[in-house]
C-alpha cells in the first residue's frame, strides 16, 4: 500500500524540467512561418500605424506648444 505522502508528492525537479522542455518543443512544432508576401503586408501595417501615430503626437505637440507660447506672451504682459 502507498503512502499518502508519496501519492500527493509533486515529480522532482528534473522531471519537471522534462515536461517543460517537451511542452515547448510541441508548441514549436506547431509554429508557421508567414509566407513572404504576409510578412511585407505586416510591415507595410506596422509603418502605417507608426505614421498614424508619429503625425498624432506632431499635432498635439504643436498645438501644445503654440498654447505654451500663448500662455507665456500673456503672462509677459502683466511683467511690464
């Protein structure tokens, strides 16, 4: 008869291991690498969405800016 410790005991470090190890080799066997035509129509994506959010920060930098600018012209005006 087994023991109650040795029926709840956890599998030992190399054991572990193993199945971690062979857990990623199964899940890498299952990869697939995009064609060549997909991984240009990604990039192409990704450069969108970059100019997308390149020219949202330009404008708010600029409309930042030009109120700064403002602000400190008026604030100016009481140094006199």
């Amino acid at each position: 008869m087994a023991s109650l410790k040795t029926q709840t005991e956890r599998p030992g470090f190399v054991a572990r291991m193993r199945t971690w190890f062979n857990d990623i080799l199964a899940e890498l066997r299952r990869v697939v690498k995009p064609t060549p035509e997909e991984t240009t129509q990604m990039m192409l994506v990704v450069i969108g969405f970059v100019l997308i959010v390149a020219l949202w920060f330009a404008f708010w930098d600029a409309v930042l800016t030009y109120i700064t600018t403002r602000i400190e012209t008026w604030s100016q005006s009481f140094g006199r």
